[in-house]
C-alpha cells in the first residue's frame, strides 16, 4: 500500500545485505531471505527470513516484521540444546522467530516510529552473535537469557 516504503526497503537491504532476496509467500507477505554468518563460530551460516506482516507497518509489540530462522531449524536447535533461549517469541501460527527489538523501542505513533527489515535484520545479527557466543562459552546462557543483558 505505500510503494515509496517498499523502494525505501529494498534499498536499505540492498545496500546492507546485498546476498538477501525479496520474495512473497503464498498469503502475500512479501520476505527477505538470505544467510549470515556472524564470524564467532567460523564457517557456521544461518539461513534467516524477514517475513513482513500483511498490515505492515503496523507496529505491535516484537514488530510488524518477524525473523525466522530456517536453518538450523529454531525447533531442532533447542532440542539438541536442551534449554529454550528466552529471546524468542511465537507467531498465531505456532512459529518460533527471534525477539528483535525491546517493548520501549515500539511507538504506538507509526507515523513516528516503524521497522524496517534492514533495521530488524540489525537485531537479528546482535541476536544470533550473543547465541553463537552462549555456544563458545563466552557467554553465560544465564545472562543471553536475561532481559536485558544482549
């Protein structure tokens, strides 16, 4: 419904993930998906999804655009971890993706304030390195666990 954000995105994520691709699900949300790699695990890549709601930019509290991860699988990851992260919220679908803003970034003046993927995309990234750094050991998964402390 407003072109002129849509041109805004796909420049923002264009300049800042330029290997991510836009593309529509089957209920019409438009998404970006592409890889990661956050550099603490090496090699290791995660293969995300920044799926926008259909009323976008509609804010709502974990934002109008959700990151999922799709590989390694969010539900197979915590079964072979043992523990569920706490930044992690859940979709009207049953979906898990990552929490990627805090409840005092959400404005409830969308004129003032939205997300856009690439700033969605941003939380993502500082979400993913404190996870890989709980995988290290160089961080406590009490503190990647407390609100607040990523």
């Amino acid at each position: 419904v407003k072109p002129e954000l849509l041109q805004a995105e796909k420049a923002a994520m264009h300049k800042l993930f330029p290997d991510f691709t836009l593309g529509k699900l089957d209920d019409g949300k438009l998404y970006w998906s592409g890889s990661l790699n956050i550099g603490v695990l090496g090699d290791n890549e995660w293969h995300v999804m920044a799926v926008y709601d259909n009323n976008h930019p509609v804010q709502k509290m974990g934002s109008s655009v959700k990151v999922y991860l799709v590989e390694p699988d969010i539900n197979e990851l915590i079964a072979d971890l043992g523990w569920r992260p706490h930044h992690l919220l859940v979709d009207s679908y049953n979906n898990i993706y990552l929490c990627t803003t805090k409840a005092e970034y959400v404005k409830a003046d969308v004129n003032k304030s939205f997300h856009s993927a690439a700033s969605v995309m941003g939380w993502a990234i500082k979400w993913l390195l404190a996870f890989e750094l709980v995988l290290t050991g160089d961080l406590s998964v009490e503190d990647f666990n407390t609100p607040g402390k990523i």
